[in-house]
C-alpha cells in the first residue's frame, strides 16, 4: 500500500492561494521531486482545472516556458492523474481519471492499487481526505510570507486536532522551509 501524501504550499498566515508561492528553481526542484517519488498525482476538481489551463500546453511546446519548466510539465503529462468531482465528470488530459463513489473507499483503493504513493496537491480535498483519516504525510513548503487573505488551509475546520510526527524540515535560500512531518497514529 502506498502512502498519501498532501503536499502544498502554504504562507506563514495559512494562505494556499497558488499565486503566493515562490517560483524559484530550488522551490520548482521540490515539487519535481515530490511528483518524481510518487506514484500518481491526486487533485479536486478546481485544481486539476487550474493545472490543465497551463502544464498540457507547455508539455506540448505550444506555450513558451524555460527548459526545466517543459521538462517538468512533460514528466507531468505522463503522470497517472486522479480527479475527484461530483460536477465534472470527463477528464480528456493524457492519463487523467475521474474518482467517484464513496471517497473512502475510492481513496483507499487509490493507495492500495499505488505503491509508490499518491501525491495530493487539493487544499479542498485535502480538508475532506483528512476528515477520512486517509492522509498518511504532508509535505508543505512554507513560504516567507503573510499574504492576509485566503483561501486558507482546513478553513472548513476538522473534527480535532492532527497530532504530527516531525521528520524533516530543510530550509530553502528563498526563505522557504520544506517541512515534512508524518501522522501520529
């Protein structure tokens, strides 16, 4: 069985809007090597839609991106992508999925059918997913910035508290700090 793991990055207030982040070469080689570990890439509908306006087209040499920015959105396009939607149900990107029924049972079946893990980049989902106890690890890039505004990070609130095991955390010349931590069980 493979592990879930949530991955994104955050601000020190909490922020997950993907526009706050640094995109920096360092902080791109992270995420590259996030995807490279993993298995599968897991994603809400919002985000998958956000993800297919861009990466499809620079995989395809279509829009003007640097080198390591095609390659990644290459290795992306190869990627098995999984969506989880109750709106959407067709997914035409290359190797894309739609997951529906029971999101325990689904996601659970995710794992155990991906080794390698699944790395998930949906703040939404994620909220959800560890409502399920189904996140196994997070993996967040915090970045050095407080952006006062949303969205934020399980804004929709969890039962209680996670207990976290701390693993690692390495910090980034732009300031950011890669934390990895694990669930307590």
């Amino acid at each position: 069985m493979g592990l879930l793991t949530f991955s994104i990055n955050i601000t020190l207030d909490g922020c997950i809007d993907h526009q706050e982040g640094i995109a920096d070469d360092e902080t791109h080689a992270f995420f590259t090597k996030l995807m490279d570990e993993s298995g599968a890439m897991l994603w809400g509908r919002v985000t998958y839609e956000l993800m297919e306006s861009y990466w499809p087209a620079v995989a395809r040499g279509e829009t003007d991106a640097p080198p390591a920015l095609r390659e990644w959105a290459i290795k992306l396009d190869a990627k098995q992508k999984y969506v989880v939607s109750s709106t959407r149900t067709d997914f035409p990107w290359t190797n894309s999925h739609h997951l529906n029924g029971d999101l325990r049972t689904v996601i659970q079946h995710l794992k155990d059918a991906t080794p390698n893990g699944v790395l998930l980049g949906s703040g939404k989902l994620a909220t959800e997913l560890d409502r399920l106890d189904l996140i196994d690890e997070y993996k967040f890039l915090v970045q050095p910035r407080i952006a006062g505004h949303g969205p934020t990070l399980y804004e929709r609130g969890l039962p209680n508290t996670r207990k976290l095991t701390f693993i690692s955390a390495t910090p980034l010349h732009c300031g950011a700090v890669a934390m990895h931590y694990q669930r307590a069980r």
